[in-house]
C-alpha cells in the first residue's frame, strides 16, 4: 500500500507539472482566461484582483495536489492494487477508457452548462481533454517505469 502511496504522489506531481505547463500563457492559457472571463479587465485591474488573491495561492496548489493526488492513486490502485497486474499493453486501453468514460464527459458537462460562447467552450473542452488524456498516459508511463 506504501508503494501505492508514493506512486499517487509522484503521479500529483507530474499532473501538476504539465498543468502548468499546458495552462502557461505559451500553450492554452489563453483558452483557459478567456472561458473564465466574465469581462475583459485592464492591465492594473488584474494586477489587483491577482494581489487580492495573494494569500489563497498556495491553498489551491494544496487543493490541486490532493485532487491529482486522487487520480494518481486510483491509477496505481488499479495498476498494482485490488485487481491485480494489468499487463502493461491493456493499462494504455484501461487509461483511454477512463478518459473517455469519465473525464470527457465531466468537462463536457461543465462546459455545456457554461454561459460563454460556443468557440470559446469548445477551445476549453478540447484542452481540458487532451490535457487530461495526455497527463494519464504519461502517469501511466512513469508507474510503468518505476513498478
């Protein structure tokens, strides 16, 4: 179970990684501020409303690290847990199928309901996926290595 542990915080971290990577103003970040815009601020305007968050920073990095964290262990769980070994060449299938089954539909759901525009939803939808898909299968990889 320590194994299993360890593997789920490794696999935090790397989904944090590539989170901030993929949401960095160089990727899809802008994808990621216009969904959540509710108006176009100024320069100074974001400036302060970022110095009023401040202090709630490293709660939502602590935040974001449990629930990557969940994630992680639930792929080393079923990895190395309760079901056994799954050889490596269906793990990859396993992967896609939880994307496809769960995380596709949970981000389409919330961007469906969501009151932006259609191109923006979409560009949103499409990078939470990939992200999501993309952060699974290197999590998938790394477990590969290490277990």
């Amino acid at each position: 179970m320590l194994k299993i542990i360890l593997l789920g915080i490794i696999g935090a971290i790397i989904s944090m990684i590539i989170g901030m990577i993929w949401h960095s103003s160089k990727l899809f970040g802008k994808s990621q501020l216009d969904y959540n815009a509710k108006k176009v601020l100024t320069f100074e305007e974001h400036k302060n409303k970022c110095e009023e968050s401040k202090h709630l920073v490293s709660q939502k990095y602590l935040l974001q690290f449990l629930l990557s964290f969940i994630t992680s262990f639930f792929l080393a769980l079923v990895m190395k847990g309760g079901y056994g070994d799954i050889h490596d060449k269906y793990l990859y299938m396993f992967v896609a199928l939880v994307w496809i089954s769960f995380t596709v539909p949970a981000v389409g759901t919330n961007v469906l309901w969501s009151e932006v525009p259609k191109k923006i939803a979409l560009k949103k939808f499409l990078s939470d996926i990939f992200y999501c898909l993309i952060t699974f299968m290197l999590i998938a990889f790394i477990f590969t290595l290490i277990l």
